[in-house]
C-alpha cells in the first residue's frame, strides 16, 4: 500500500468527499499497520506521517519531508547502540567497538530493517525506480542472510526511513532515550555481534596478501565494462557491479581471497565465497 495524495483536480465537491473519505481511510490504515509493526502508539501521529514522507512527494501536501526525522534519527541511532555495546563489552577497544557499531547503522543493515517490515509499501513517494530497486535488493540478500560486508547495494531511501522512523520516536516520546531503545532494540534484530561480525573483504584481502609478502596489482576497467581485477601472487579476483565501482572492488577483494583461502586449504571464516556479479 504506497498512501497517494488528494487528487488537485476533483471539481465536484461530492467528488472531493469522496477522495477526503478515502484518504482518511488510508491514513487510519496506515498509522495502525505501522505503530503495529514496530511496536509503539503515537501521540502525535503526524510525526509518522512525516517520517514515510520522502522529499520528492513532500510539495504533494502540507507534510514536510523525513529529511530533518532523518537527521535527528541517525544521531540518536548511534548513540544508543554506542552505549549498548558500551556497557555490554567491557573489555572491549574503541577500535572494535566502532566496527561493532557500523555494522549494525550502516546503510545495508538498516535497509534490511526495512524490507523485513515492508517500511517501502507505506513510504510516499515519487521515485519509479524505486520498487525494482528493492527488489534487486531483497533477492541479494537472500544470498548473505545477515550482511554482505559491502557486496551488494541497498537502496538508501530505505536506510533512511529506518532513521526518520526513530527520530520520530524519539520526539514523540519526549525525547526519552530509553523508550526510544526499547523499539530500535526489536527493530534491528538480528542484531550482529562480536560472533558473527565479518572483516570487510578488502581488508581480509590486504590482511592475507600481507601474511604471504604479496604485492597487489589492480586492474580498472570498470568504466568500460563494470569490472575491476585484483591480483595477488598466482591468485586473482575479478568482480563486476556496473552501478557502483567500489562494490565491484569489494567483490573482486572477496573473490581473490576466497581463492587463496581454497588454494592454501583453510577456511573461509563462514564467509560465502560464491562469486557475485550482476
């Protein structure tokens, strides 16, 4: 359900009633559907209204856009799980509980929050490529069920309605950090732990040409045909994404360590190494 503005071009006023009773439908709908799936009953449910308002609809109305929900979100999001990991890794270093914290803020991560409550079918919107591009996405994912560490690409329209989403919350509920975290804490599970945290490919790449004395050689011809190689010693990655050249990087970086994980017979850290490609 995609919540479609008033029609500006009804002349009868039975007309208008009529659309106003159908707008007022689904904007009961959809305020219901949505507190439902994350979990909290608005106060101000404009808020909501405005976090699902992307700004190429927003001139539609009188609803601002999510951007500045947006904003507020993304900061609150990090601080609150800055501090869960805080308390909950005493022993931890900053380093790794930085790693810890992008992994579970990053774009992919959140737009996986996304389709997972189908937050797409109530953003409105004016973007027609959009629902392809969530459907690409929602396919690649089903290859690397938690994360991909940057081997494919989510559409970011989701990762910030996730974040527009919580600043709303956060406003509505007077700014309370704890009642915020009890809905981003349901909202993010699977959350991705120190167990399950994957080295970025390009570094697992680097780390092992560095063990081994081998120097990197890479090969660009990405704008031409959507491909970088990697070489390394007798080993060589190829990876191809025409969309963007530093996804194609990091699955050429995946594909040539695969390899040379398979080649010196170790393993590969239950890391999916099939080869992805458009």
């Amino acid at each position: 359900m995609e919540i479609q503005s008033r029609s500006s071009t009804l002349d009868q006023s039975e007309n208008q009633d009529l659309s106003e009773n159908k707008v007022t439908l689904e904007w009961k709908k959809f305020v219901e559907e949505l507190q439902e799936a994350v979990g909290y009953k608005f106060k101000n449910v404009n808020l909501l209204y405005q976090a699902f308002t992307h700004s190429s609809f927003h001139r539609e109305d009188e609803c601002e856009s999510y951007e500045r929900l947006e904003y507020i979100g993304d900061s609150v999001l990090n601080l609150l799980i800055a501090k869960a990991h805080y308390f909950l890794h005493l022993d931890l270093a900053p380093g790794q509980l930085t790693r810890l914290r992008a992994a579970n803020v990053d774009t992919e991560k959140l737009a996986r929050v996304a389709v997972k409550y189908d937050f797409h079918k109530y953003l409105r919107h004016k973007k027609p490529l959009l629902k392809g591009q969530v459907e690409e996405f929602k396919d690649a994912t089903l290859e690397y069920p938690l994360h991909s560490s940057g081997l494919i690409d989510p559409p970011k329209v989701l990762a910030d309605v996730v974040e527009s989403l919580i600043g709303a919350i956060y406003i509505d509920c007077n700014f309370s950090m704890d009642i915020t975290w009890q809905v981003v804490e349901n909202l993010l599970q699977p959350m991705i732990t120190l167990e399950n945290l994957e080295t970025h490919p390009v570094t697992k790449f680097y780390e092992a040409c560095q063990r081994n004395g081998w120097s990197v050689k890479l090969i660009d011809t990405w704008e031409k045909t959507g491909e970088i190689e990697v070489f390394a010693g007798k080993f060589a990655g190829k990876g191809k994404f025409s969309g963007k050249k530093l996804i194609a990087l990091n699955r050429a970086a995946h594909n040539a360590y695969c390899e040379i994980v398979k080649n010196l017979e170790t393993t590969c850290d239950n890391y999916n190494c099939n080869e992805a490609q458009d």
